[in-house]
C-alpha cells in the first residue's frame, strides 16, 4: 500500500531581492531561479559591471534577463523588477527619468561594505537630491542597512544604521523605503515601529543560520569555517535568528521575502579573501515549506512570499501557482557553472531536504 505524499500548493512567490549577475553567469542562474520556484517577480540587484545607474541600463538588463528566461521556458510569466543603484552622484533627474522608464526601485549600498560596493554611499546626505526625486515620483528605496563607518564594527553596523535611516525619515517622511535582508532584532524593532512607508526583506539563511553556522562554532559546521555561509550583512545571534522567525511567522504585512541570492564562482569564495554572498536559490522554498510546516503556520507562507511585498511595492497578487512535494531531495554539492571553469556551492550543499519543487 502506498501512501501520497503531501503537497502544497503556493502562490507563484515573488523574491524582492536577488543577483542575477551578466555574462555568463546570468545564463546559467537565471534557469536555476525558474527551475527552483522563482518563476513570478524577482528584483534584480544593480550591482553588476558597470552597475545599473540609469534608466536605459535597467530596461537593457530588463531585456536581457528576460531573453534569458524566455529562452528557458517560452511560456515563463517572470517578471524582472528592476532598481537603479542610486549613489553620491545620483541626480534628481536620473530618478525621474529612471521612474519614467517603469523602474520602481532604487537600490542604496553602503561604501565597500559588499560585493561591488565601491561606488557606495560613505555620507548620506550626499544622497538627498535623489531621494528628494524618488520621494516626489514615488520610487521605492531599498538600503543594504549597514552603516560605513569603521568607527562601528561589523556585527554592529546594521543597528547603527537605523540611526541614518531615522534622519531619512525624518527629512522625507513619504518616501517608501526598505531595509534589506535585515539580520536582527534591532532592526526588526525599528521597521515594526515605523508606518506604512517602510517594510524590510528576510532572506531565509538569515532565518535558518547564525553567526556561529559561518565562524564554526556550530556542531552544524564541524568546526570549520563556512565560508558559503558568509554574506553581508553577516548572521548575527540565536537571539535576532528568533526574532526575524517570530516576525515572518507572525503575518506582519511589511515583512516579506527577499532572498539575496547571491552566486560567487567556487574560486571567489574558496580563496584567501572571500567574496560575501549565500547562493541559497534551490534550497530556500524547501526550507521556507518545512519552516513555516514545523511551525504549523504554513498558512502564513503565501502572504510572506507572495502578497506583502507585491503589497509594499504596488503590484497586484500573483493569479499563478507553484506546488511543493514532501519527498527528500538532495541538494547537489556544487553545480557547475557552463563556460566558466568553476562550479558554484548552494546553501545546504549536500544535504538531503524534506520538501522538493514540482517542475
Ligand atoms: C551580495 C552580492 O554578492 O552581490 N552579497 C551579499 O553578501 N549579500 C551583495 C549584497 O547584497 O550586499
Ligand atoms: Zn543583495
């Protein structure tokens, strides 16, 4: 006798933050997102080389993304979302014209604290004529919150960046803005204090790992260091893992995924210096599935992943679907990344999961 095993049909969920790089690397990752689950709205970060500053590059990186997709899968219904990064230079028109081009989103990074990042804002005031635009054409701003200053150390930069975030809001009270993949406590308590123009984005290694999973001190890591689990901003304790759990299983509507999946070739992380990112693509709807199902809240996994954010940024709710099957599936180790000589290592490498995305 055999029995079914259990499935769970999903909204087509949404992940309001992810790289998809150029070149040869966005051919090979932007299949994976479709074959992963990812098949519906997908923001696409700036940072690639040259980085999105304008209007024209997004709808090129639009484009290509698109043909990549459309390659895949001819009937694909992906969305690319598309942010311009916005720094020191950024004028007001920039965002106009950008916003008048059908970008939505800006995206701000703080200076050399991550992949690509040497173009990032040092001093925040320096941005204000752009956000004075994103405010008045209604673009919607997206901070890696950790502040630059090396007077604040690592752990300690995403709290301390509440505090430039505090004078944003205060200079520019209607402008809509997020927090990115936030990492703790502090920073859940600032959003949940704010009003309805800020939400923030929680990736689901920030919802699974801590500090101790990349230093090696967790039984998890065997004592060694992982590097693959290392990204920016950094997990911090047990203590803000719990409370980024508590918020997504809570149903606040302006908490909602963003992946940050972030692919760097084996040889970029596996090397002296390595580069931040957690390539958590395949794995992250098995885990999210077996979170919020261990949690008996799995009722709350549609909303976090396919209608606060499609809320927050002014979409429509997805009418697609994407269903999940609880049979053990084994994330490869590494998957080869075509043309490039390297393979690239996902998050839970290896592992065996208990839920799998029906093709
Ligand atoms: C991202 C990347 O690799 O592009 N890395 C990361 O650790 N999150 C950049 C970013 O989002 O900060
Ligand atoms: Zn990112």
């Amino acid at each position: 006798m055999s029995t079914e095993p259990r499935t769970i049909r999903l909204r087509a969920p949404d992940n309001w933050h992810a790289h998809f790089r150029d070149g040869p690397m966005l051919d090979f990752l932007v299949p994976v997102f479709l074959d992963s689950g990812w098949r519906r709205r997908i923001v696409a970060m700036p940072n690639i080389t040259p980085p999105v500053l304008t209007g024209e590059r997004a709808v090129w990186y639009r484009d290509a993304l698109l043909a990549r997709a459309r390659a895949h899968d001819p009937a694909t219904t992906f969305e690319p979302v598309m942010t311009i990064q916005i720094t020191e230079s950024t004028t007001g028109d920039t965002v106009s014209e950008a916003r008048a081009l059908g970008v939505g989103l800006g995206k701000v990074y703080p200076f050399m604290v991550t992949t690509h990042s040497g173009n990032g804002v040092q001093d925040y005031d320096r941005i204000y004529p752009a956000l004075e635009a994103a405010e008045e054409v209604g673009l919607v701003v997206q901070f890696h919150g950790e502040h630059p200053s090396d007077d604040i150390e690592g752990l300690n930069k995403e709290a301390g960046f509440t505090a430039i975030l505090d004078r944003i809001r205060a200079r520019f009270p209607k402008l809509r803005l997020t927090m990115e993949h936030i990492t703790s406590r502090a920073a859940v308590d600032w959003v949940k204090a704010q009003d309805e123009n800020v939400g923030a984005s929680i990736t689901v290694h920030h919802l699974f790992t801590t500090v101790d999973d990349v230093l090696g001190y967790s039984k998890a890591s065997g004592g060694l260091m992982r590097v693959h689990c290392g990204c920016k901003p950094q997990p911090k304790w047990r203590d803000d893992r719990a409370a980024l759990n508590e918020i997504a299983l809570s149903g606040h509507p302006r908490f909602f995924y963003g992946g940050d999946d972030a692919a760097h070739l084996r040889r970029r992380k596996e090397n002296e210096g390595s580069a931040c990112g957690v390539w958590n693509t395949m794995a992250a709807l098995p885990l999210l599935v077996d979170l919020f199902d261990r949690e008996n809240k799995l009722d709350r996994l549609d909303p976090f992943l396919s209608e606060f954010g499609a809320r927050f940024y002014g979409y429509d709710v997805s009418a697609e679907s994407l269903t999940l099957v609880e049979e053990p599936w084994r994330v490869p180790a590494e998957v080869e990344a075509p043309g490039m000589g390297d393979t690239v290592v996902p998050m839970c490498a290896g592992e065996t999961l208990k839920w799998r995305v029906q093709a």
